[in-house]
C-alpha cells in the first residue's frame, strides 16, 4: 500500500536519494517529474496507434466504457449530443479551441477522479479531510530509516512538502479537503503551487547562486567512474539538452519549470490528431458532420480487432 499511495500520489519535487557506492553512502540529486499524460495508452505494445486512447481523451474512462455496452444507434446519437455541448459557439463547427478545452476538461475529471481514490485510501479517521500526520504515513511509510530520517536531505525535503501542504490549505484548518488535496496533488494546476515548487528545486541545484541550473549543477559529482560517464548521465543529458531550448548549456526558471512540471502537452497533440483524422475534406475545420461519421474515432469500435465497422458493413 505503501507504494501504490507513493506513485499515485506523483509528488512533485527535488527527492534526496540515499544511495550506497562502493560501501560508502553518496546523495545523489534527482528531479522527478510530475507526469500524469495517459501516454502509455496512447500506442501499443507493437507502436501502432491505440484507437481506445482516443475514445477515452474524448469520452473520459466511464463514458467510454459506457459506450462499449450500448447499440451503435444510441452512441450515435449520444456522440451527436455531446458534439453539440464542445461546440461552444454553437456554429456547428469544432474549432481547436473548443476541442482543447472540451479535453482539458475531461482529463480534470480524471485527474480528480484518481486523487479521491487516493485521498480516500489516506483519510485514516475517515474526517473527509487529510492532515499532514496521515500525508506522511502513506508517503514514507509508518516508520522511516534512521539514517534517511536524520539526513539534511530528507528534512529539506519534509520541509518543502509541509509548505506546500500549507498553500493548498486554502482554508488553514490544518487539513486538506478533497478539492484542496487535488491542489496538492496536481501544483502544475495551480500558479502560486507550481512557481513554489520550480523556486525550491532551483534553490536546492543552483549552487553557484547564479538563478540557473548548470547540468553539472543537476547531477552533483555521482555517475563517473574511471573517467567515463555512466549510462544514467548520457540519459540525463540528453533530457537536460531537450529542455534547454535556448542552448546555453543551463536551464533558467522556464525552462527548468518546463522539466520539472511539464504541462500537459499531450491533449494539444490528441486535439490536433482527432481534428485532423475527422476534418474529412482537409479544409482546417471539424464540422460536427464529419464528427459524425467519424464515430469509431470518438466513440471507440465495437469490434474486437479495432477494425472499421464500415469495412463489416461492406462485408456483410
């Protein structure tokens, strides 16, 4: 449980990782990322396409299920009906900015949806609400390593999450209301959530004080040995040249926000996937027509193969 908690609960942060090299106990820095892209759906074991992943972007996890259970003439006309609600403007035309929003929103009820399983799992007492004490219980577990305990890094780190903690509070009672739990959960949601974090992995990496992130800086003095780099640096770097878009060899606050709590890029690349396998006749706009009929698209595929229910059709 008490790692399920810990994954689910994808903490956003600088974690002080106590490993032993050579019999001797060596920090290593590492930042972990807050990801909570559905992207191992996206393609299959194979690397082609997950046409499931699409339905569920659109539909969210129950609906599309939903779909699967009910007759094509019934999910036609509920795709119709929810087609209508993404089109804000009621022009009867998808814009991207619809799509992206009717996505987005979507994939907020899926982020809350995880967060109350787990929000529930941690409230102990059953208060509806979670404080710190029982935060920390399923975090690092009833009891903690001595050692880890008494480390500066560690403490650094307590002391970053009880801040946090602390702005999610909204109401300062001391505990979390489930609203206020998915602020915590989710800070790259939330401005004065996020910009707290990048400031703390800045502060903590940035040794030189000069407000940028040198990759030596990220990795500290671990990952050589005889000379050559490790295997983990070369993957390191190669992230770390991917987020330095400027080439100057280090990370400033954007760029290291852009690592640390990468925005949730993959709904603007499934908004421009879905307009472009339905805009039929290519002319840069998403009717709710061509909607429509691209239904296996949206709705999902009854048919077991992801086949195309108009090559049965053709069949029969």
């Amino acid at each position: 449980m008490e790692n399920q908690s810990r994954k689910a609960i994808g903490l956003v942060c600088l974690i002080a990782i106590i490993s032993c090299v050579s019999g001797e106990n060596q920090e290593k820095i590492s930042v972990k990322t807050h990801v909570d892209a559905p992207e191992e759906k996206h393609f299959l074991k194979n690397g082609e396409h997950n046409p499931e992943y699409d339905s569920e972007m659109f539909l969210g996890r129950d609906r599309a299920t939903l779909f699967k259970e009910l007759p094509e003439q019934e999910v036609k006309e509920r795709l119709r009906a929810l087609l209508h609600q993404v089109d804000t403007d009621n022009d009867k035309i998808i814009s991207e900015r619809e799509m992206g929003e009717w996505l987005r929103g979507i994939d907020n009820k899926r982020l809350a949806d995880d967060a109350k399983v787990v929000f529930k799992d941690m409230d102990d007492d059953k208060s509806n609400s979670v404080n710190f004490k029982e935060l920390s219980k399923h975090t690092y577990g009833d009891t903690v390593d001595e050692d880890i305990a008494k480390s500066e890094e560690f403490n650094k780190y307590v002391t970053r999450e009880k801040r946090k903690f602390a702005l999610a509070d909204i109401d300062n009672n001391g505990e979390l209301s489930l609203d206020e739990f998915v602020t915590f959960q989710h800070p790259e949601r939330h401005q004065h959530l996020s910009d707290v974090v990048v400031t703390d992995v800045l502060t903590e990496i940035d040794k030189n004080n000069d407000g940028f992130v040198e990759f030596s800086e990220m990795i500290g003095e671990t990952g050589h040995s005889d000379g050559k780099e490790d295997d983990w640096v070369k993957n390191e770097r190669k992230e770390f040249e991917k987020y330095d878009t400027n080439g100057d060899g280090k990370l400033d606050t954007s760029e290291l926000k852009e690592w640390v709590i990468p925005d949730r890029k993959y709904i603007d690349e499934e908004v421009r996937h879905l307009l472009e396998e339905a805009d039929t006749d290519s002319d840069g706009r998403l009717r709710i027509s061509e909607a429509l009929a691209h239904q296996n698209l949206l709705a999902g595929s009854k048919l077991t193969d992801y086949g195309n229910l108009n090559i049965l059709r053709e069949e029969l």
